[in-house]
C-alpha cells in the first residue's frame, strides 16, 4: 500500500502543476490487521468492470463481510471502470492492468476498495467526490460511492523510492447503513 501522508492539497503531477487544487485527498489506511485482505491485476479492458464485480463478490463472500456485497461490488467495478477509462493502465505481463485491493477494518467493519493506476493526477476530484447521493436522471459511475453512502479519497502512489508512479483512489464503505465510512 501506498505510505500513509498527510496531505491538505492535492498532490501534484510529476511536472509538478497541481492536479486538483485545494482538494484534501487524505487515504485512510489500515493501522493493524484487517479483518480480510484482497489484491489482483484486472486487464484494462472493456471486460475489466464485470471482472471487477465477480472478483469482489466472491472475496467479500467468502471473507465473511456483513455488508452489502452487491452495492460494494458495484463500486469496484465503477472504480476500476473509472481507471480504466480515465486513468492510464500499468504495463504488465499479459497487457495493460490495474490493480484491485479490497480490505475491511477489523475494529469497524467497513470496507475500503483501492483501485491503482499509472495516472498520477485526478482531474475534477472535488466535483465527483462532493456529489451528492440522491437520485438523479444523469449519473456517472462514482456518483454510486456517495449513493452507498461511501467516501471517495485519492493519493499519489510511490515505488519503494518514493518516485511517483500513478494514483490510487480509494471508496470507503460503511458496513451498515447508520455507519459512516
């Protein structure tokens, strides 16, 4: 995982323009061990939202999680749809990948889904991360992190010589409805 940093700015690019002014992109990482802890490579490709799905509905099953599996599978897929799409894919073995984790906090239950990609910058961040979750006609895939009641975090991610390599983002989901994430 990505070295916990405090940050009250978003972080800048490599070229060091500033990828998201004035937004607070703090990532919330786990301080003992969690309750379950997933990770793979999904290859970015237009197969990678439903491979997304399966994957956490499987982990999350069989790791026992107490909440809603359907809506955090669904914001997996959004996310890993959102890097791919958006994003830039890492080169790996067999193609262009992203990489999914998915853990829940051991003292609470909630769950945190990380998506990686090689782009170290978040465009419009605190447009889609302050959306609100109430119904609408039009929404885009993250809408559905603010739908479930989640929060929507983002930081550089670093190579173990702190050079940039892309961004993680982060959905946090509470594991009831009356939790908050």
């Amino acid at each position: 995982m990505n070295p916990s940093k405090q940050q009250t700015s978003a972080p800048a690019d490599p070229a060091g323009a500033p990828a998201d002014a004035g937004t607070v992109t703090l990532l919330p990482h786990k301080t003992d061990a969690p309750a379950f802890l997933k990770a793979c490579h999904l290859t970015a490709n237009s197969s990678a939202r439903a491979n997304a799905r399966i994957r956490v509905r499987t982990w999350l099953t069989m790791g026992r999680w107490a909440g809603n599996v359907d809506q955090a599978s669904r914001v997996a897929g959004e996310l890993v749809d959102n890097a791919v799409s958006h994003g830039r894919p890492f080169p790996g073995v067999d193609g262009l990948v992203v990489t999914l984790r998915v853990f829940a906090f051991a003292d609470t239950g909630d769950l945190a889904i990380e998506v990686d990609d090689a782009l170290a910058s978040f465009l419009k961040f605190a447009e889609v991360a302050n959306q609100s979750g109430e119904a609408r006609r039009n929404v885009n895939g993250l809408w559905w992190v603010a739908h479930y009641r989640g929060r929507l975090s983002w930081d550089v991610k670093r190579d173990v010589t702190h050079t940039v390599i892309g961004k993680t983002v982060q959905a946090l989901l509470p594991q009831t409805w009356g939790g908050a994430a």
